[in-house]
C-alpha cells in the first residue's frame, strides 16, 4: 500500500508543484545532490530512461534500492503477521 501512495505522491508532486521543496537549494540557491530526484523517479515510473537520466543520473542508484527496501520491509511485515491471530476483535501473539 506504501509503495502506491508514494507513486502517487511522485505524480501529484510533480504536476502540482511548480516550486522546488529542497532546503538546500532554498538555503543556497545551488543544486543539491538528489534534486531532480522526484522527477527522475516519476520519468521511471513513466518508462522514460533518458529523461531520467537527464534529471538525476543518481536515480539508478536509488530507484533499485527503493524497490529492495521495500520487498524487504513487505517481507518483515508479513512475517510478523503470522505471529499474530485474532479473536474476537483483539489481537493475540501466538507463542
């Protein structure tokens, strides 16, 4: 469910919001290294690489460990799951 709330969150941020959310650049008025980030990683989710690329050449990098950090915390949680049962509206543990 995360992972579909934060595509769209990529999507309405990068339509609706015309000015930059970096404190860096806000404070310094230069780039910093993830700007263009939320951009690069919507142009993925849109299949288009080079406009990607052209925002972020970094999102190689971090769109992959995104989609790893995610299956494992799916994983955690659906362990943890299975140690717990319910009845009659509480949640028990199971020893």
């Amino acid at each position: 469910m995360l992972p579909l709330l934060f595509c769209f969150a990529v999507k309405f941020s990068v339509t609706h919001i015309q000015s930059s959310i970096c404190i860096f650049k806000f404070i310094t008025g230069h780039d910093c290294i993830g700007c263009g980030m939320t951009r690069a990683l919507n142009e993925i989710l849109n299949l288009n690489f080079a406009s990607a690329y052209a925002y972020n050449p970094r999102v190689f990098i971090v769109a992959p460990l995104l989609v790893v950090a995610w299956v494992q915390t799916l994983n955690i949680a659906l362990k943890e799951n299975k140690k717990y049962h319910y009845k009659s509206g509480y949640v028990e543990r199971e020893e």
